[in-house]
C-alpha cells in the first residue's frame, strides 16, 4: 500500500510543527474548510490551548487518516495564498517537487470580481426553458459563496443582453470574471428572450484587453448552457455503478451555435456540449452541466482544486449521465496560469 505522503508528513513533522504552530488558528481553519477534517475534529482540536500542541494532534490526525488525506494537506499546502502566510514552506522538500511548475492567477480580493448570470427563460415563440432557475439558483449560491458579487438578470432580449454586457465590461473589476448564460442556442449564437441572437463574440468582446483594461491579465470565465444542434450523442457501452433515473422529463435547449477562442489570453469557455449535439436539462432540477459544474465547484474549491482540473470531473460525470440519450460538455481554453478559486476563509 503506498504510504509516500503519509511518510512525507512523517519525515517533516518537526519543520511542519515549527512552521505551522506561528498560525495555528489560520491554519485550522483552511483546513476545516477543505473539508480535510470533520466539523467534531475542527471543535477538538480548536480547544486544544496551546498552539504547537494543536498542531501536532493536527498532523497525526491526518496520517491517521491516511494517503489521501495526506496528499490533499500537502496540495493545500502548496497554494500560494498558505504559502503567503507561511512563506518558509516555499520550495521545501516536502512538497517532491518545485512549488511553482505552473504559476497561479493572483484570487486575494473581497469580493473575488463579477459573477453575471442571465436566465432566459420565457421566449417569445418558442417553449418556456423549465428547470434553468434551479440552476440560476445553484449558481448564485456557488459564486457568493466563492467570494464573487453576484449580478442576475432574467428574461433579457438580444439587445439588452448586448446593452448590459457591454456597460458591464467599462465598469467591472476584481481578481476574476465570471458570465454565465442559460438559454436556448442556435448556430450564431444564444437567444434572447425576443427570439433574436447574441454571437459569442457579442458576449465576449465586452471584456477584452482592449476594451476592460480592469481585466487585463486577469482570468474571464464563461459558462454557456444551450444546445449546439440536434443530433444525440452515441453511446458507448459501459458498466454502470448505479442504474439512472428515467429520462421523461429531459428538455434540449435550442439549436446549432458555434464558438471559437480568440486570441486574446486569460479567456475559458466551458460549453455544456459538443459541437452539433442537444444538451438536456431536467424540468424540475436543472441542466445536467450547470447542477454538476456547482456540485463540483462546491466540492473542490475548498481543497485547492484548480479549475481545469474540477471541469475535467464535471465532464466526466456529465458523460455518464443518460441511459438512451448521452451528452458530453466541452472547454475551449486560452489562459495562461493556473486558476484556484478558494472561498474566503469563514465565508
């Protein structure tokens, strides 16, 4: 059984003792909030009064815990917001390998930057989008929860979607930007509630180098929930864990859209499906991508997850979803550093 973090630990308990015990408070709570501890271990070990005591039970709880457990307080450890606060942990042996292989966006400020989200729901000939407030709901909860100011706008026709990204783009500002769109699609674009379309690029340009200089170097995420055509996706056999609810209730969000990348850096553009292929979303729960894009981003952040790496999960549970009808998400990138978007300590 592979114990080579368990043993990293063990080989520098005193100089993570040392360290650690200057912050004992900060560090626990980092800690508590990745979700390394139980909220009972949180409440036991913050009783403890003296500091490097507290530090020490800290430590043999996570080798009691075990591998995992072990490699996940390393990970956390080689964040550079705990390494801010504990800069003698830079380029320790602890951590096997050089801290800095790939540099991170700077996420310090309260709050994190804009999260825009607009919900089109109601349309002016075609069906009524039934569920997506659930996943605007999600949404809100996840981004405030991450530290971001939460914008929500709902039922927005082409031109007012124009018009409010566009303001948007000269005023916002932050360590980070975040726009989610919820509508039905077609090959130019995403609808707006009167039925006319908005390219990506309309919803993009706003926030470029040239035109958002509060932006510049700054990562600008996009999350777009809406079909890219009509064809199904085909299945594969595979062996399940669990059998999968029935599909009755499962709507498609529109047409064929195409998006492509521009040049400009710092941009990622998560689409809830491949090029040509419907995207399903439940009547009374939401959208396949947007419930399991926050049931991750819930679920990793805390631990220092970057986030590629927590779209990766998300792609992957969303391909196992669907017994007769499948989907596969996809993510377009043009960024330059890694993006972890840790919530706020006692946030």
């Amino acid at each position: 059984m592979d114990k080579k973090f368990i043993q990293r630990i063990q080989q520098n308990k005193v100089f993570l003792i040392d360290t650690l015990t200057v912050e004992a408070e900060i560090i626990l709570q980092y800690v508590h909030q990745a979700k390394l501890i139980t909220q009972r271990d949180y409440n036991n070990l913050s009783d403890i009064r003296e500091r490097e005591k507290r530090v020490i039970n800290l430590l043999d709880k996570f080798m009691g815990k075990g591998n995992e457990t072990c490699r996940q307080f390393i990970e956390l450890l080689r964040q550079e917001y705990i390494l801010e606060i504990f800069p003698t942990l830079k380029d320790h042996a602890i951590f096997d390998s050089p801290v800095h292989e790939v540099s991170q966006y700077k996420i310090a400020q309260i709050p994190r930057g804009v999260c825009v989200i607009i919900n089109n729901v109601n349309f002016t000939t075609m069906s009524e989008r039934r569920g997506s407030d659930e996943d605007q709901k999600y949404l809100t909860k996840v981004f405030r929860w991450l530290g971001f100011e939460v914008v929500e706008h709902r039922n927005k026709t082409a031109a007012e979607m124009k018009n409010l990204l566009k303001e948007l783009g000269k005023t916002v500002d932050g360590d980070c930007f975040v726009c989610c769109v919820l509508s039905h699609g077609v090959k130019e674009g995403v609808y707006g509630s009167d039925d006319g379309v908005v390219s990506v690029d309309e919803i993009r340009e706003p926030f470029n180098g040239i035109t958002c200089k509060n932006l510049v170097d700054k990562p600008k995420l996009f999350f777009i929930q809406a079909c890219r055509g009509k064809k199904y996706q085909d299945r594969v056999k595979i062996q399940a864990d669990a059998p999968e609810d029935g599909e009755s209730e499962m709507e498609v969000d529109g047409d064929d859209f195409d998006i492509t990348i521009p040049a400009d850096s710092d941009f990622l553009i998560a689409r809830s499906t491949t090029d040509g292929h419907v995207s399903f979303r439940n009547q009374k729960e939401g959208s396949w991508f947007i419930q399991l894009l926050c049931q991750n981003l819930e679920k990793h952040c805390p631990q220092g997850t970057d986030i590629l790496t927590i779209l990766l999960y998300v792609n992957d549970e969303v391909s196992k979803k669907g017994i007769q009808s499948k989907q596969m998400p996809v993510h377009e990138v043009a960024m330059r550093k890694k993006l972890i978007l840790q919530p706020p300590v006692n946030h």
